[in-house]
C-alpha cells in the first residue's frame, strides 16, 4: 500500500467515524462490518482495492494483552450523578446542534496567493531508504531477545533517490490534492499551470511528499480567505448523548488522574501538561459547576477539516458573566505560532458557537487558553 492510498484509508475511516480517539479501530466499524452496513469509500483509488483493505483493518482491532498483574484495561467509568446534573444537561442542549456552513470567496485571488506561496515556500525532501547491517551476537541468551539486543548493528547508510520514469506507482495528482483542499480539480489545475518551472519539478524528487505539501499549503491559504465569509445554518440534526460512552477506550486507570468531582467521568486521561494542571484547577475550582473533555466524535464542520472542541464547562450562574463555556487548550495563544488551518478552525468555532447562541438568552462563549487564570479572565470580561 502506497502512501496516498494508506492516507484515502484513513480520510475513509476518520470520516465515518470507525477510530476511536486513539486511533484504534472503533465498535462501529465492527458491527458494521458484521451487518452488512460499512459506509462505501468515496475516493476512486480506494474504491478500486476496498475489499482487499478490509483484512488490514482487521488486523488493527486487537484487544490489548491482560497485564501481569492481573489487572485489565477498562473504560472510564461515567459519573452518572454529574452527568445528569442539570447544568451540563443543559450546555450539552446548547452545543450539541449540527450545522451546514456557507462561504463564498474570489477563486481568482485564491489561484493567485497559492501560486505565490507554493513558489515561495514550498519544499519537498528526496526520497530516502536507510539500509542497516547487523549481526547476530555470538552468545545469545532468551534475555537478550527480550531485551532486543541479540544483534549488533555494523553500519547504517542512508540512499536519496528521485522518483523514476519506470515506476509502477501512479498518482492522481490533481485528484489527490483536489480531495484533501476540497477545491475542484480546475482550480487546481490553475494553480499548479501557474507555478515556476522550478517549483513544479519538486514533484519528481518525492510525489507523495509533494502532494501532501501542496496541499496543505493551499489550505492554509485557503484558510485565510474562507473565515470572514463563512456563515453557519443549523440542521435539525444533533449529537447523541452516548458519544460519550460508545467512543471510549479502554485505559489502565492506575496510571490516570486522581479521582475527579466534577468531570462528568471519574477520571480523564489529558494529551499534556498543560491539561493536566488545567483540570486539577477545574476540579478545585467554586466556580467550576460541572466539566467534560469532549469525545472525538463531538466536532465542526469547517472548510478546512473538523474542528475537535477540548473541553465544555457550566460555571455557577451569577458567579461569572459567561455560564457556559467551549475550551480549546493550546500552548500558546499568538495565532503567528499557531498553523494557519488550526487557526482558521479556532475561528470557525466561533461563528459556529455564536450562531448558536441566538437561540438563547444565555448563549454559549468559547476560546482559546493556555491555563485556567486565562480562562477565568475570558468567561468574567
């Protein structure tokens, strides 16, 4: 499996909802399969090989081994009495709409940009293969097989080479960048027609790599234009409340967090520091009424990928001017640091949290934090 196809797999799996949050393969790709019900690829490419994929994704859906200890991985168990609470019943009524958006922008002058950044700062690393030599040990012990040191390595060279006429792989290269920035394959055609010479020879050093980098260039251009025109309409569609049970993975609690108060599960795995210290001051928190870290499956949509909210949190009424609140954690608030897409849906979420908020006369706020003072300061101003 080539790269381009393994990233249509992915795309395929991501969009129908089939990983868990860890990326592992999800119960609703098993019973679907089972039942007859798995959602049809959309890309051509996967299309052509789909029944041939299914025995690889199998093999990815493993029970994780039982520990020495005789201790097993479990899910989180939910706190039913938190949950039930009626002040996140009722910010969960208030952030569980789904939306369809709508942007206009001048196709003319997003050719133009992304031609000149592609020109600018588009970069693309040969392909490279590393051959390893090593040599068994003369004495060797079961240990050693254990420990992964039953061999010596005797040199390591690194080969580049560029991509060959008589290759046997081939690229849909316009399909393949129109599918991952959503643009038609015309206006695509248009940008690469207007790159320099130069720029379009990259494509021979790794076409892969250059199909993901001009991608994901022309989506942070994109991304530029699409959000002051973009407007949100809510459906009558809604997120179910057992997302938050049926997309759990199982976890070794004796390596998570203190037992919590106020999440709407007794415990929470974090991505880093920053959360981890972010909810030990949620827990302790008088303001703090009831919080939870958002499954995957709870997103946006956006013209530049899903947006994945972190955290939603119902404080005392009275307490502070915003009750209800959507929480993204970042490390560092400056948008310079931030990469353009993951920006872009930052402020998507915005619109999108306060087209909803017209229904109510307490609406939802939202933001972007590093810490819990941040927050504070944004949910009291």
């Amino acid at each position: 499996m080539d790269e381009p196809l393994a990233q249509a797999l992915y795309k395929y799996l991501d969009k129908n909802d089939y990983l868990n949050e860890d990326d592992t393969i999800a119960e609703r790709y098993i019973r679907g399969k089972e039942e007859g019900t798995l959602a049809m690829p959309t890309s051509e490419a996967l299309s052509k090989v789909f029944e041939a994929v299914w025995p690889i994704i199998d093999s990815l859906h493993v029970d994780m081994p039982q520990f020495i200890d005789g201790r097993k991985p479990k899910r989180i168990p939910l706190n039913e009495s938190n949950f039930a609470r009626n002040e996140f019943q009722m910010l969960w009524d208030r952030i569980n709409h789904k939306a369809v958006y709508h942007v206009e922008f001048d196709s003319s002058e997003l050719i133009r940009k992304c031609i000149e950044c592609l020109d600018d700062f588009l970069t693309v690393t040969a392909m490279q293969y590393a051959v390893r030599v090593c040599v068994q040990n003369d004495k060797l012990e079961v240990d050693d097989l254990t420990a992964g040191v039953g061999f010596r390595v005797e040199s390591n060279d690194t080969y580049f080479e560029t991509a060959s006429s008589s290759s046997t792989i081939k690229y849909d290269l316009l399909g393949d960048i129109a599918g991952s920035t959503r643009l038609t394959r015309r206006t695509v055609a248009e940008i690469l027609r207007g790159v320099s010479k130069k720029t379009f020879g990259k494509f021979r050093l790794s076409p892969g790599h250059f199909i993901d980098e001009v991608g994901r260039l022309i989506d942070e251009q994109k991304a530029t234009l699409i959000v002051e025109h973009l407007t949100y309409d809510v459906t009558v569609g809604r997120f179910d409340s057992a997302i938050f049970t049926e997309t759990q993975r199982k976890q070794d609690l004796s390596k998570s967090s203190e037992r919590l108060k106020k999440h709407i599960y007794e415990y929470v795995f974090t991505d880093s520091n920053i959360e981890r210290a972010f909810v030990n001051e949620l827990d302790l928190s008088s303001e703090v009424v009831v919080y939870a870290k958002l499954p995957r499956s709870f997103f946006i949509p956006t013209p530049v990928g899903n947006d994945n909210p972190d955290w939603a949190i119902a404080f005392t009424e009275g307490s502070v001017k915003h009750v209800y609140f959507v929480a993204e954690t970042k490390g560092s608030l400056s948008f310079l640091e931030l990469k353009g897409i993951e920006s872009a849906k930052i402020e998507c979420a915005s619109k999108f949290f306060a087209s909803l908020s017209n229904n109510y006369e307490q609406g939802i706020s939202c933001g972007v934090i590093t810490d819990y003072a941040e927050l504070t300061r944004l949910v009291t101003s």
